[in-house]
C-alpha cells in the first residue's frame, strides 16, 4: 500500500510556512489523540500518519529531500533508479548531522569510519620565509609537536592482548533514541560518550585515548611564486584521531619577511633608488640590484626628476602555478647635495645666478601661476 502524501495529511499546500504546518498539526493531533480515541484503530493509524508527516516538513533538511525525491528520498530497499541504498546512507549522513553531533557516519560505524573512531583536529604551523625564498622556493623542514598514534596498542586505546567491546546500551551506534511525548530525542550515549566502543583495561602507554604526544618532523615544498598569507594543506598530518581515527590536516601558513631593498605588488616589484643631482641632470648610468640575486644597468636620461620610474621587463616575481613572470620598476629620487665646500658653494650659486626659467620649468611654472592667482585676487 502507498503513503499519501504528507502534506494532504496535514491538510496544507507545499507552500505552506512552518508555523501554518505547527497550527494545522496541532487541530488534527487534537482530533485523533488516541486518548480522545480509545479503541479507534482507524484514528490511531491516523495520528502515526500525522505524527510522521510533521516530523518530516518541520525539518527543513528533511522537507527539502522529501520535496525532492518523496517518500523513496527515506528508502533503505530504493525508490526507483539513481536511490538505492547509497541514497538511503547519504540521508542517514545528513540526518545524523542534523540530530547528532557532527560526526554523521563516522560515529556509528558507516561509511564515515568505525564506532569511537573520531578524526584528529586540524593545526596551525606559521612558516616566515625571505622574498628571494619565495621567488626561488624552497624545502622547508619543520618540527611540530602532535598526537601520533600509539603503537603498543595500535590506536584501539586497549591493552595489548584486548580489544574494546561493542557498547551494550547503544550497540555501537553512540547514541541513544528516547520517545518524548509525540517525538522521538536522539541523544549521545551516556555508557561509551557517541563512541560506540567501551574500553575495559586501557592501554597504559596511552591510557585508552589511541594516541600520545610526539614531535614530529616534516618536509614542505614551498613553490616559486608564494605570496604573504598563502595557506598550504598537508592532509592526514594533523593530530591522529581518537582510538586509531583519520588523523586531521596539517596547515602552513606562509609570511614573507620586508625586503631591504623591495616592495612587492603582486608579481611586481618596486626598487627606490637615488640618484645624485648631477646624473639626474646630465644623464647617466646607475647599477640596481635584481631579486635573483644579480644587477642590471639603467640608463638615467639628462633632465630625470624625482619620482621617475623605469621599467625592467620579466626581473619580478614568477606568477605561481604559471609560466608568467612579473616586472622590476626602479622608482629614482634625487638626493639634495649636503655638507658643501665653500667651492662647491660657490659654483652652486653661480649656477643659480646664471640660471633661466628653462632650467626648471616646473618650479617657474608653478610660481608663475601663484602669482598670476593672487594678483587678480587682490583688490585696489
């Protein structure tokens, strides 16, 4: 015989909101209470048809499967092609989620991993490297203290020679369901804690956790290209989970250390350099200092000011996981001479007497304009 369709049994539309669902569950438990019904089979077959429906379109990831695949979405034996019971676990999984804590499958032996079997916690290592190491890359080995497996028990947490028992008061599930008015409560098992497995005489080397502290060393490979901030996954080299449980993931977060002589952005780098006031102005050739370790030559042109920026193509960052290489700019500044001589003095003044407003266009320029503003601005 076929189920009727659990809205028609609340007597709403798909559309219906919860609270609508809440009102309507309400009058019609009320009507066909099997204590308002005693002796009423038919009323009685009627409120476990309502009991099950609402406890289906209350939860909104149970109402969305239902919506989805109906009544076959909660089939163990199929409801057609594509279910099966591969379907029928991986609702279990989301379920088990819902009402559990967390572990879905893995708390009561499925396909997630065995009873009491909990995974490892993820962890932090922060790894500080040099620009040149992040443009080259590099193997890093790094020492960090985790939770191993134990060996003399083989991460069961038991005394060698035993093994854990299946929890008699949950059968391995890890938790218990009790029925609460109209509801059924799931909660975790009180014998094992979710774990599904009672040890009777623990391991003393790990007394029954599975697992003991250690130092482990590890080698990273840092690729060419990493920029500050870059986290790098390490799976299955986290902390080892309870009682021979997946180990967690180990995450290397990178920061560079600042460079002497480079700002990044991006894959580009920027190099300041001064220049003295005499190649600024009758041109020039200047030595800059490239990431990969070597130098380049860059021609200054008479008249550079400050600021001026030349560009030197594929001397930056390589871009990771690409063939692209980034660029060099040598932004140049002109250093103010200091601590003169009386002679240098001197021919800096004659130069400044003999000068015109073609020497420094911009400075003329400027003042021209001051002048020009605040003269029509003043008043007779």
């Amino acid at each position: 015989m076929s189920k009727r369709d659990y809205y028609e049994i609340l007597g709403v539309t798909k559309t219906a909101t919860e609270s609508e669902m809440k009102v309507a569950f309400r009058k019609l438990a009320m009507t066909f209470h099997p204590d308002r019904n005693p002796g009423d089979k038919e009323a009685e077959i009627k409120f476990k048809e309502l009991n099950e429906a609402y406890q289906c379109l209350s939860d909104g990831q149970k109402r969305a499967a239902y919506d989805r695949f109906g009544h076959a979405a909660f089939s163990q034996g199929g409801g057609g092609p594509g279910f099966g019971n591969e379907f029928g676990d991986f609702m279990s999984d989301i379920f088990d989620n819902f009402f559990g804590d967390g572990r879905g499958a893995a708390a009561r032996g499925g396909r997630g991993g065995a009873p009491g079997r909990e995974r490892g916690a993820d962890l932090r290592y922060n790894l500080e490297i040099t620009l040149e190491e992040a443009f080259a890359g590099k193997a890093e080995t790094i020492r960090i203290p985790t939770s191993v497996s134990c060996e003399a028990c083989d991460g069961s947490g038991a005394k060698p020679g035993s093994k854990p028992r299946t929890c008699p008061t949950c059968a391995g599930y890890g938790r218990v369901r009790a029925a609460q008015g109209f509801f059924a409560i799931e909660r975790t098992c009180p014998n094992c804690h979710g774990r599904g497995e009672i040890v009777d005489d623990p391991c003393a080397t790990c007394q029954g956790a599975g697992r003991v502290n250690r130092e482990r060393t590890l080698s990273i490979n840092v690729p060419a290209g990493v920029d500050d901030g870059l986290r790098i996954r390490l799976a299955g080299e986290g902390e080892s989970g309870l009682r021979g449980g997946p180990a967690g993931d180990l995450y290397v977060f990178l920061s560079i250390k600042q460079h002497e002589f480079f700002q990044r952005d991006g894959a580009d780098l920027f190099c300041r350099v001064p220049i003295s006031m005499v190649t600024a102005a009758l041109s020039g050739e200047i030595t800059v200092p490239v990431i990969d370790g070597t130098q380049t030559q860059v021609r200054i042109p008479a008249g550079t000011q400050t600021a001026k920026q030349f560009r030197i193509k594929g001397k930056g960052m390589p871009v990771l996981r690409s063939r692209e290489v980034g660029d060099l700019y040598i932004q140049v500044f002109v250093e103010t001479p200091q601590n003169l001589t009386k002679r240098q003095r001197e021919l800096l003044q004659e130069f400044d007497q003999s000068a015109s407003p073609e020497n420094h266009p911009e400075s003329s320029g400027f003042f021209s304009k001051v002048r020009d503003f605040f003269g029509s601005a003043v008043r007779p």
